[in-house]
C-alpha cells in the first residue's frame, strides 16, 4: 500500500489525470495475455509526454518500487504481470509518430504507436515496415521491441530487431541513454539497441524509437495448398526451403485449428482438409511468376490435392485476415488457451509437427497447431479449463515436453513470445548456468535495486 503522500508526489511529477488508483483500474493492468495468476499492482502510471515518463522512472527507483512498463498487454509470456504493491507505466499515451523520412527510408515514434496504424501510415508514404505480429492491430511498437515480436513476414524479412535502427531510453535514474542512428551503418560504441531488445522492460523504459523501412514490394502473390495428411503439409514447407525459395509469408494450419477458424471467420477454408499451407511471393513481377510456380510445383508433388492462388487483393486479404485470426477462433473454444511457440530449424519442421501430435495423445489433450512453418516456428495451442487441476497438471507436462522436443531437434524455446515468467524456469535447459550468472550480472549493474520489471526473464542474483 503506498502513503497518499507518494501517491500526490506522482500526480505532482506526473500528472494528476496521468495516475490511477481506483481498485477496478488496478485490476485492468493485474494480467496480460498469458494464462497466469493476476497480480494487482498498487498504481497505475500513464505518462503523455516523455518528461513525465523519465519522472515516474525516477520516482519508481528512489522509492524502491517495482516498474512494469506495459503497452497494450498483449504479451503471451507474462511480461507485464505486475509484481504486487509495484508500479505499472502505461505507455500508450505516447504514440506520436515523429517523423517519416521518405528520402531516408526511417521513422522515428513513441513507443505507444500501434504497430497496424504505424504500417499504414508508413505505407501511405509508399514505404513498407514488414514486422506484422497477429496482435498487430492493438500492440504497440515499443512492446513489440522489447519482445522482439515477429510475425506471419518473418521468414522473409525477419523480426523487429531487423528494423531497430536506434533507440532512446530512461535508464533507473531517469537518465535519458541514446544508443544507433538514421543512418544505414552505424558503429558507435556499444550496440546497446542490440542489448535492449527483447529486454522485456528489465534494462530500461523506451520514450523513442527509430525503426528502419523499406519499399513496398511492387507484386504479390498468395496460394492456399491443401492437402489430405498433415505430414505432407510439413514436408512441403521443408521442400520450399531446401529449394531455396524464399515466401514472404508460409503459414501451416492443422485440420483442429481450420475447422476453428472457419467457424470463426467464415473465409472458405476446406474443414476437411487435414492440413493447409498459405503462401505467398513478393518481390519484382517476373519473380514473382517463377516463384509462384515452383512452389506451387512443389506443393503438387508432395501430395497438394488442390492449389488455391488468391484471384484479387480483396481474396487475399479475407483469407490471411483468417489466418490472423487463429488465436481469436481457438480462444472461444475453452475457457484456457495456452499458446506456445517453441521454434525449430526449418527442416525439422515436419519433426516437430509429429512430436506434438504425439505429445496431444500422450496427455490427452486439444491441441490446435498453426504457426510460422517457414521459419520453424509453430504455435502448439493447448485448450484446456485451468480449473481442472489434473488437467492443468496434464498441460503443464505438455509444455515441458513440448520444450524439450524443440530442443532436442536442436530449436529454442521462443521465436517470438519472449521469455517473461512462463519460460524464465526453462531458460537453463537451453542456455547454460554460465549465461544466467553473466545476464544476471548485466541486470544487476544497471538495475542495482532490481525495480526494472523483476523475475522477467531471469531472477535476480543472491
């Protein structure tokens, strides 16, 4: 419980409209996306404006309270569950973009833009920002770059750190670090922006962000390969691969997950398939068209018992619409959904798709599995009611098993979701103890009172 003379001193600092305290506010920012426990903070901070933010940094760390900087909460590791009687900083209030440079090809924001209106306004520019994680439409860029958030465009154009050009940061004592540029290389001391993403809030709070663009790709184009036998389906995402092709997009759907979407979105996909590839090319027309072909080839001869390509834009949106909506469509199904991403190298996909076949029977549980085929990263969706306490038991082995088969087949345990709280008791099996004493070490240096949104990730050293 913190002294109403703290509490006027933030407003003071802060903003008398910019802090809350009423109990259903509380509860509001007590979870995220993950299906963890809730844990109501003592106060909720929304800075408007970057001093603002740098004073509730500065006031959180002379008081010893814990900071958990929150954007739009869709994080789906348990990155910003708060720590109880700690602070949450909102940063959605600062969502200016500052600049779109279109001589240059960079932009400079607020870390509380939203990723989709971000993408458009660079798009009205005639740029082109690829990151397009499937919270696209309410997360934030600066949630994005502290989870290094990926998207259906990884395979081909990579994730969020790809596009981080520079940052600006408070570091505990409210002191502004700037770390790149705007210009394409940059060599400048230490590669801090490097350090920070994917930091998860645990080194320092973002108020700036430049991120790189790119040109639109001048044609597209997208398919949907069905197929009878989910192997199969795999298998022709490693073919594609191994054929060195390189899609923008190469998304896998099980027949559980379809049939889920289907129902949902109501887009035309085949519920009887056992399996679906979306694909699609982009680039210069002439590659496109040869692309285009080989994998379609490649599809027919790995046993597609049927080749949709998508007749005009508005086709092609409606079904990657319903892609984007497999999380949404599986959610409704069960009063849990836990939603995975353990990763592996490419051509161990079709590996990693039987091993969580194996892993729904063996525990006897609904799992939907859709994902990133192309660059290894599934999404095992496990539906389960965290109520049934020897069914939670169940899910929790699952996901241990899961980890373990990613890992095994020489993959990781996140592409994409971050470590948070979910994966931080994992993150040995992959790492080593070495690495959590050196990030610990890191941590404790520029966090020494540990207020930097702690046991994220790592926990703190003894």
């Amino acid at each position: 419980m913190l002294s109403q003379a703290l509490i006027r001193e933030f407003k003071t600092r802060v903003g008398e409209d910019a802090v809350f305290t009423d109990p259903a506010d509380l509860l509001t920012y007590s979870y995220d996306a993950a299906p963890l426990q809730q844990v109501q903070p003592a106060l909720v901070v929304r800075p408007a404006a970057s001093e603002s933010l740098r004073q509730a940094v500065r006031l959180c760390n002379q008081n010893g309270l814990a900071l958990t900087v929150r954007g739009a909460g869709t994080n789906l590791s348990g990155g910003t569950v708060p720590l109880p009687g700690g602070v949450v900083i909102v940063t959605n209030a600062l969502n200016r973009i500052l600049e779109i440079n279109s001589e240059d090809m960079y932009a400079v924001v607020e870390p509380g833009v939203v990723t989709a209106k971000f993408a458009a306004a660079a798009q009205a520019q005639g740029l082109f920002y690829p990151p397009d994680p499937g919270s696209q439409a309410v997360s934030t860029l600066g949630g994005n770059v502290a989870e290094n958030a990926g998207g259906l465009r990884g395979l081909k154009y990579g994730v969020t750190r790809d596009y981080v050009m520079g940052l600006q940061f408070f570091d505990v004592d409210g002191e502004l670090i700037k770390t790149g540029a705007r210009t394409v290389k940059c060599a400048t001391g230490y590669n801090l922006a490097g350090l920070l993403v994917g930091s998860e809030g645990t080194l320092g709070v973002f108020s700036q962000i430049t991120l790189k663009l790119i040109p639109l790709p001048a044609a597209q184009r997208a398919m949907m390969a069905v197929f009878d036998h989910a192997d199969r389906a795999s298998e022709t995402v490693s073919a594609i691969i191994a054929g060195h092709i390189v899609p923008a997009t190469l998304e896998f759907m099980d027949n559980f997950t379809i049939r889920a979407v289907e129902d949902y979105s109501h887009a035309g996909l085949p519920v009887d398939a056992a399996a679906l590839l979306l694909i699609e090319v982009d680039g210069h027309p002439a590659q496109v068209q040869e692309d285009a072909d080989r994998v379609e080839a490649l599809c027919r001869q790995h046993g597609a018992v049927s080749i949709r390509v998508a007749r005009d834009s508005a086709e092609r949106t409606k079904v990657w619409e319903a892609r984007r909506s497999a999380l949404s469509a599986l959610a409704k199904l069960k009063p849990t959904l836990v939603l995975e991403d353990a990763t592996v190298p490419r051509s161990k996909i079709p590996a990693m798709v039987k091993a969580v076949s194996e892993i729904s029977r063996e525990y006897r549980l609904s799992i939907g599995t859709f994902g990133h085929a192309g660059d290894g990263n599934l999404h095992p969706t496990i539906l389960t009611d965290k109520r049934d306490k020897a069914e939670w038991e169940r899910v929790e082995q699952a996901i241990a098993a899961i980890f373990d088969r990613a890992l095994a087949l020489g993959g990781t345990l996140s592409g994409e979701h971050g470590t948070g709280i979910a994966k931080a008791c994992f993150l040995e099996k992959e790492t080593s103890p070495a690495t959590i004493l050196y990030s610990q070490r890191i941590k404790k240096a520029l966090d020494p009172n540990n207020i930097l949104n702690p046991g994220k990730i790592i926990a703190a050293a003894s």
